[in-house]
C-alpha cells in the first residue's frame, strides 16, 4: 500500500511545546483519528503536514512531495479545514465559485451535493451562518475538490449529536472513495472510535499510542477514558 504521508526525525518548536515523531507512515486509502489532551500536540502536527510550519530538523513527506518545497502541487491535493478557517464575508455560493479556479479537480456537482446534505443555502452570506452551519460550509469548501488527501482540526465543532453523526457519516461516504486520506484530530472520541482506521494518541508532544481503536483504547476499555488517565499521569 502507497504512504501518504511519512514523518522521519520531525522535531518543531513552539513556544515552549515540542512535537517530537521519530518515524511515522501513515498508509493511502485509511481514516487515521489524532487524540490526545489539550496541548498534546494534535493540531501541531495537522499544521505540519498541511506545510504551514517547517520543521527544526527531520523531513515531512505528503503525498510523494516536500509540503514547504512543493506547497501548490501538494495544496492542490490537500483539503485542510478547522472550524475558524477564515473566510471571506460574502455569500456561500461566490465563496464557492472563487475557490474553484484554484483546484483542477474541484467538482461542482459534488459541491451541490454536499451543500444539499448538510442543507446549506448558497444564499446566504457566511457570516450569517450559526456555528453549526459555518463548520459544515467549511467542509464543503474542503472536500468539494476531491482532494487525495484530507486534514480535519476538530470539524464537529458547534454540532450536535444527531447533526454530528450525520456529518461523519457523509464525511465517510465521500472521502472512503478513490483511495483517499483523511487525518482528523478531534476531541469528540466517540466519532473517532467509530470511523477511524488506526488511532495515533499524542501526549507532550510524542506518540503514546498508535493502532487500531481498539488497541489503543486497551484495557481502559474506551479511548475516553484512557485520555482521562493520560492527562493524570
């Protein structure tokens, strides 16, 4: 199976926190779910491999190419959303049509399709929506390009749960076609547990745990309730 996206000796700085990952692959065609404590480094490392932060020392590869070298071929296979991505004070539907020149693949059928699922009006302006709405618009204008690879920085912010689950389920549908990647770091570890493939849990910055859902959740039984003896130790 090809890599998406290989860390080798990746240390990055920030402030006082330290990302260190020693080595690690992560495989096409797998939903991979980042957990861990506030602080433990989950969107750092989203922010490494999206290219916004060069590392201090080691190499970050996605998608067969250099993120800070190569940044336009990789962002143009890249969906990257976190749930205050900036966006411009205009309606959905133009914000939609200025992003699509910028990506070969940009698919407009699939851009209705999911503004009808996540029953979004193109209409309105995007500092009209609620939260659960802007979160949701978000994630069309991060899928609707069929990007190879997808990262996720907490993307079920201001949903609730039966709007949440409907969200990860259409997420699933698009995104498990065509061999595509998706990496979400998530505080919501019921969502994880359920659509992920493989877990990685972060604690200070390093790899505590990596595996299946259930290999990670071990014999604490849920992966909540291993987070909970991660933050007291």
């Amino acid at each position: 199976m090809s890599i998406a996206v290989s860390l080798r000796q990746v240390h990055l700085r920030r402030g006082r926190f330290e990302l260190a990952i020693d080595t690690l692959d992560l495989e096409e065609g797998t939903i991979v779910g980042l957990v861990g404590n506030n602080g433990a480094g989950k969107s750092t490392l989203v922010d490494a491999i999206a290219g916004f932060h060069v590392p201090d020392r080691g190499a970050v590869t996605v998608l067969g190419r250099d993120p800070f070298a190569d940044l336009v071929a990789v962002r143009q296979q890249l969906g990257w959303m976190t749930d205050d991505m900036a966006v411009y004070p205009m309606k959905l539907g133009a914000h939609l049509k200025l992003l699509a020149p910028f990506y070969p693949t940009w698919d407009h059928a699939l851009a209705q399709h999911l503004l009808d699922r996540f029953e979004l009006d193109p209409g309105r302006r995007l500092t009209e929506l609620s939260k659960g709405e802007g979160t949701r618009a978000r994630l069309v204008m991060a899928l609707a390009y069929r990007p190879r690879l997808v990262l996720l920085d907490e993307p079920a912010t201001g949903l609730d749960v039966p709007s949440r689950r409907k969200l990860m389920h259409e997420l699933v549908s698009v995104v498990r076609d065509a061999g595509r990647t998706v990496i979400i770091a998530s505080h919501q570890l019921e969502d994880v547990e359920r659509i992920s493939d493989r877990v990685l849990l972060l604690h200070h910055g390093r790899i505590r745990a990596d595996g299946a859902p259930a290999e990670v959740a071990a014999q604490w039984g849920t992966l909540e309730e291993r987070l909970a003896v991660e933050g007291a130790a």
